[in-house]
C-alpha cells in the first residue's frame, strides 16, 4: 500500500540522544537484536540508524551534554514483535525496567475494524524512553 501524498512512504525512524553510548548500543544490539544499517561520525559526536528487521529504525546520535526533559513530546514508540514475552524476558534479565507487564487487550476501533486483539508491554530504555512491545496480527 501506500500513501496518498508521500507515495511509498511511512514510518521511517524515530531519533533519540544518548549521553551513554555504549550501553544504549548494547541496548538495542544486544539485547533487541537491531543492527546498524548506517553509521557517521566518531566519539563524541557519532551517530548511527539501527534497523530493527523491517527496515524501520531507530537513530542513535551521541550528544554528551544531552539533558532529557521531563515528560518530552515522545510519549513513547512501539516495536512489533511476534514474541512479545520472550522479549519482555530478555529485557528484564538485562536489568532493564518492565512498566507494564504483557497483558492481552482489546482495542475497540471507531472505523469499522471492530475489536482489535492486541498484546503490549512496555519497558524503560537505558536513556530513559519508553518503549511498547506490540504483538497482533492485524496492524
């Protein structure tokens, strides 16, 4: 499918900061599985988009002096996954924390859909973003 306006267009990356490097790569290397597709610059200004399998990503860049703000305007973003509690597992036995454990919901859509089943958790990434792990079969 795709968009109307942008063409083959759609989600391409989120972007976050980081002032600890090495652990948000080991964060989404390790522990998620991403890998980086591109990478520029050197310590410590560097930057790099990892892809998450799908050919979405999430872009790392390192800024030292960087100061999250408190409750920013990224609520949080979702990563799909086919395995959600393996993965919220893997998190937790990574020291990472679970803010919501993985529940079953339904989803009741306003545009004919009808219920959408989905399973979610969410957790705290090592720069302080949430992120959801979402497991359905429809979106």
């Amino acid at each position: 499918m795709t968009n109307p306006i942008l063409g083959r267009g759609g989600l391409h990356h989120i972007c976050m900061k980081t002032r600890d490097w090495d652990r948000t790569m080991r964060f989404y290397r390790e522990v998620l599985g991403f890998s980086p597709k591109l990478a520029w610059g050197e310590a410590p200004q560097r930057a790099v988009m990892l892809d998450g399998g799908d050919g979405n990503y999430v872009e790392v860049f390192e800024d030292l002096g960087y100061v999250p703000a408190p409750n920013g305007s990224l609520h949080h973003f979702a990563l799909r996954t086919s395995r959600i509690d393996e993965v919220t597992e893997r998190v937790r036995s990574a020291g990472y924390r679970i803010t919501v454990e993985p529940k079953s919901i339904a989803i009741s859509s306003t545009n004919g859909i009808g219920e959408v089943p989905v399973r979610i958790s969410f957790c705290e990434g090592p720069n302080g973003e949430s992120l959801e792990f979402l497991q359905n079969e429809l979106t």
